[in-house]
C-alpha cells in the first residue's frame, strides 16, 4: 500500500518561531498543527516542551523558558534583565502566576513540583487575572514588571531599573510619572531618587548610596569644555563611575579628565565598576575620608550598611539634581 503524504504538514518549528519562540497547544493546532506533527516535531529535536501543552524553539536554560516551565511568566527584576535592563545579580527566577495556579513545576525540570517551601531559586508573585491580559507568553508587560520591583526590591535596585528605562528611552517623563501612580503610595518617594541623565548600573548605585548615607550628590557636571563629572559629592567630591569593562583605549583621555577634575578644585575619584558592585564599604570610606579632608567632619558621615529595603518618606533626602537644574 502506497504511503500517504501529507502535503499540508505544518512546520511546527516555524510556527513556534512565528510565535516568539514559545507557543501552546492550542496555537499550533490553530495552524492546522496535529498531535502526529507535535510529537514528530519533539523527537527530531526542532522544538522541546517546556511543560504540558507549551513548545518551544528557545534554549532550555533561557529564563523565559524556565519561567513558562514553572508555570507562569518573567516579572520584576527577571524581565527587566532579560530586556537589557540594569539588574545587579544573582537573583532568583522572578515568576507571575495566576492567583488560581496549581501543579507548579521546578525551573530545571517539567517533572518535578515545587511547593510552598521548595521553591528551588524561584521567587513567586500570585498576581490578579486583568495582568494575564498584558505582556506576551513568557513575560508580563513592562509596566508590570517595574510596578514589581519598586514595590518589593531594595531602593538602589529600584532606581537602578528606573534609571536604565529612562536612559535608554523604554520610558519618557509622562510614561514614569504615569506608572508611579501606580506604585503602593508607601514607595512613591522613589520617583525622587531617580536620575535620567545617569549613564550606567555602577554609577546609579553609586548615586543612591551615597545619598542613602546622607551626601548630597549632583550628577552631571560640567568640567572642561566637552567633559562632565558623573558625580559630585558634597561639592568636594569629583565622583567616576565607568560602567564599561574595557576602556584601554580612554586611558590618556580619562587621565586628561581627572586632571580637569582637580583643576576645577574637586577631588578626583576614579573607582571601578568591579569595585563598586563589591567594594563599596571601602569607596565609601575613601570618600568620607577625602571629605573630611576638605573640613567636613568625618564622624558624622552615616556608613552604608548594606541593602536598605525600605526608606519612610521623612527620612528620604532631596531629589538629586543635575547640573542643569543647578
């Protein structure tokens, strides 16, 4: 008997890539996709599952994959880091899920559940149904995602974020004063912390300890003709920050620069991006000690101590300025 071809036979790999790379069931048999061509499409190795009824063309280890694997979508720190955004790791898996959700799965393996306590690197967030209708198959929408963080991350993560959106263009000014109305009224004051002229992770985290400690810190000054500081710090300190990993090539203009510094009558400071994220404790000492130096008095500066989680709206200092504010 003569075999019968199916001239119709739906490109399963193609269709799930038309889909963003993750597609459900329904989807595919919606493009005329049989359970035959499923499984054939499995074995061959041109999609993988990543739980029951979800297929994929996305590595195995990517978070999308893991979040929709668990059962839900990237939200907070997780989906604003896989857009690029400025996230200091490590963090968990950051997963939306459904309020009524059930049969959760590990990250790592669609076989095994995960419970109440045995969450395996994967932070929860049982959110409402209207969420569900905003963001795509593995990611909630971004407006969401930064509600997320403002709301549950330390300040200095939450700026960091913020600053990276507004730098890059993801938001404008209308687009954030919109989307802290809606942020809890209790973590509104961040809007205050955040900069749009900062240029890099390092040097927004830099920012936002350093007023968390109690200096007053202006970004952006003008130096020289073409240069700016990235911060000044209690108008003594001549602050930066380079967020890049290689800048062999910038030596001499960045030694021209800190020469500018100094002439301008600022004390320059040139700490690594490696010794900010790991470091701080003793960049900050270096820089209350070069304070009290200029007549400050080194025993009233507050010492960072870690992660701030919250900060009551009394005890936040003034919005930090830019140079063309002052």
């Amino acid at each position: 008997m003569a075999t019968v071809i199916h001239s119709s036979m739906v490109d399963i790999a193609a269709a799930v890539d038309a889909l963003g790379g993750m597609a459900q069931k329904r989807q595919l048999v919606a493009r005329g996709a049989r359970d035959l061509d499923l499984t054939r499409a499995v074995r061959s190795g041109d999609v993988s599952r990543a739980r029951q009824g979800w297929y994929t063309t996305l590595p195995a280890a990517d978070p999308r994959v893991r979040a929709v694997r668990v059962g839900g979508r990237l939200t907070g720190v997780s989906a604003i880091e896989r857009v690029g955004g400025w996230v200091l790791g490590p963090h968990p898996l950051h997963v939306s899920v459904p309020e009524n959700s059930a049969r959760l799965r590990n990250q790592w393996n669609r076989h095994r559940r995960i419970g109440k306590y045995t969450k395996a690197g994967v932070e929860l967030h049982w959110d409402s149904p209207e969420l569900g209708d905003r963001g795509d198959n593995m990611s909630v929408a971004l407006a969401d995602a930064f509600v997320r963080v403002i709301t549950d991350e330390p300040l200095e993560t939450a700026v960091a974020a913020l600053d990276w959106a507004l730098h890059v263009g993801i938001m404008d000014a209308f687009d954030f004063h919109d989307l802290m109305q809606h942020v809890p009224a209790c973590r509104r004051f961040t809007e205050r912390w955040v900069d749009a002229e900062c240029e890099s992770l390092p040097e927004s985290l830099a920012r936002t300890r350093l007023r968390l400690a109690g200096h007053s810190v202006v970004s952006q000054v003008p130096v020289g003709e073409v240069e700016r500081i990235d911060l000044v710090v209690d108008d003594v300190v001549g602050l930066e920050v380079d967020g890049r990993e290689y800048h062999v090539d910038r030596f001499e203009q960045d030694r021209r620069k800190d020469l500018a510094i100094t002439l301008a009558g600022y004390h320059s400071m040139r700490p690594t991006a490696r010794m900010v994220f790991t470091e701080w404790p003793e960049v900050q000492r270096g820089i209350a000690i070069a304070i009290a130096a200029r007549g400050g008095n080194l025993s009233e500066i507050q010492e960072f101590r870690g992660s701030v989680r919250a900060v009551r709206r009394k005890d936040a200092p003034p919005r930090v300025s830019s140079a063309a504010e002052s």
